[in-house]
C-alpha cells in the first residue's frame, strides 16, 4: 500500500497498514473466539485455503499473531494472538458497537436490545459455545454468568435505558447465593470496570462470589456480547449465561429487564441441566 509522507508518523495509517482489509479484521475476530486452528478458520470464514494462509502469514509478520507447533507429523500450527493482538480487541469490541449501534441499529444508545435486533440474535445462537478458560469452577455443575454495566455509575441525565440497577442486581444474586452454592451452580459477575472499583464494591456489598474484569474487552471479544458506550467507556448490556460443568453454554437470557425474574430463572436453568456423572 502506497502512503503519503504525512502518514509515517500517524497512528492511525500505521494500525490500518497491519488491519489490511475486511478479511484481515475478520480472522482476528475468529481468532479471538477461539478458533486457532487453521481448518476451523477457513470453515468459519468461508476464505480459501491460499488466501487464509496469505493473510495468517501477514498477521503473523505483523507481530498480531504468532504460530504455535500443536502437531509434529503432519506440522500442524495454531495461530495465537500475541501482546500486540491482544491490544486489538478494544478495537475490533468497539467496531462491533459502532456496527451494531450505527449500522445494524438506528443509534439510539441504550443498554439494552430489540428482540428483532443483531445483538439478540448473536447473543441467543450462543448456546452450544464453549466459554472462554477461567469462566467456570473446576468443580462446579453448572456455571451461571452475568454481566452488567457497572456500579457506582452515575448514566447521566436522561439516563440510557436499561443501565440502571447494577447493585440491586448484585444484591439479588447475593441473597440468591446459598441455593446456588448448595446445589453446587458457579456464580460471576462480569463487568468492563477495572478489579480494583470491583473489589471495592465487593466488600461494600460482602458479595460472597467472584467477580471479573473485562477491561480488556477479551471477553466480549470472544463471544462478541453486546456493549454500549456509557460514562466513558465501553459497557456489558446485562444479560446472563448458563453453562454446564464442560464450559458449553446451554441458555441465555437476555435482554433482561425483570432482574428477580432472570435471578430466579438462572438458578432455575442450571438445575435442568444434568449433572456431570460420578
């Protein structure tokens, strides 16, 4: 790609020279959800075998992702994200939002979503998706997973739908908690907000299960949640996810707007999934 002398010293001409094209965006997207391999890659991109292997060379010289030996004979490779790939994924979750929002919406900002809309449908084609590693107990039955925007949080004036009731949320699960832990169901709480604003509001609230940071946007990226933009930064519209103890997810709830009736049905879900033998 030719560049005017002006665009040697722009950050944004520079990231765009590594982004490529569309294909390029796409196989970070894909990789990000998981798929490392170089066969599952072309499945999900639909992009031939000459061209996928093009751009995993160009990515991979660009220092975004690195090739990992999984297989001796033949040599099979994963391609991995690296430092610097891993520093893309704010970017490719804010295209996503902008997509989603200004593309696929008409940009009105909310916390929430349309039944009709992408985000619904990307969110409820989730079940049968492994989660990401860390997002289950090792020893749990099944794994109840909620996001939320944030706490403390004061959305502004008007208020953006659907932003509001992280603490009663968190309460209600709270409360919630001994028949999760009694009957042996994992409980996390997700949210962009950094570990040390969580930790704080973990011991305000004596909240007695985990919670974790997606400041990093790694999360989302992996399984490409819905986000908006609110009091400054990227957020979790809140919706909740129930996996089995082998990290597949079986239901999702979302949007949720009756938060003691998605409390309840989330330990309800988790109980009607069987339980792992022995």
């Amino acid at each position: 790609m030719r560049m005017h002398n002006a665009d040697e010293t722009c950050g944004i001409a520079q990231a765009a020279l590594v982004l490529g094209d569309w294909w390029n965006v796409l196989v970070l997207r894909e990789v990000a959800r998981g798929h490392v391999r170089f066969d599952a890659l072309a499945a999900e991109l639909g992009l031939s075998r000459k061209v996928l292997t093009e751009r995993l060379g160009r990515l991979v010289a660009q220092g975004v992702l690195r090739r990992s030996l999984y297989q001796r004979r033949p040599v099979r490779y994963e391609y991995l994200l690296t430092d610097a790939g891993t520093a893309l994924l704010p970017l490719l979750v804010a295209m996503q939002d902008w997509g989603d929002r200004w593309v696929l919406g008409d940009g009105t900002l909310t916390a929430t979503a349309e039944a009709d809309g992408a985000e619904h449908t990307r969110v409820h084609a989730l079940p049968g998706t492994r989660l990401p590693d860390g997002l289950v107990p090792p020893d749990a039955a099944a794994t109840v997973l909620f996001t939320y925007p944030g706490t403390g949080t004061d959305w502004g004036d008007p208020a953006i739908p659907g932003a509001a009731g992280c603490t009663l949320e968190h309460r209600l699960f709270r409360d919630a908690w001994p028949e999760f832990h009694r009957a042996g169901v994992g409980l996390y709480g997700i949210s962009t907000q950094l570990p040390q604003e969580q930790a704080e509001f973990a011991r305000t609230e004596e909240l007695p299960y985990p919670l974790l940071s997606d400041a990093g946007h790694g999360i989302a990226a992996a399984l490409r949640l819905p986000t908006f933009r609110g009091a400054g930064r990227l957020r979790h519209k809140r919706l909740i996810l129930v996996a089995d103890a082998e990290r597949t997810v079986r239901h999702t709830l979302f949007p949720v707007t009756d938060l003691p009736h998605a409390v309840a049905e989330s330990l309800r879900l988790a109980l009607s999934l069987p339980r792992p033998a022995g």
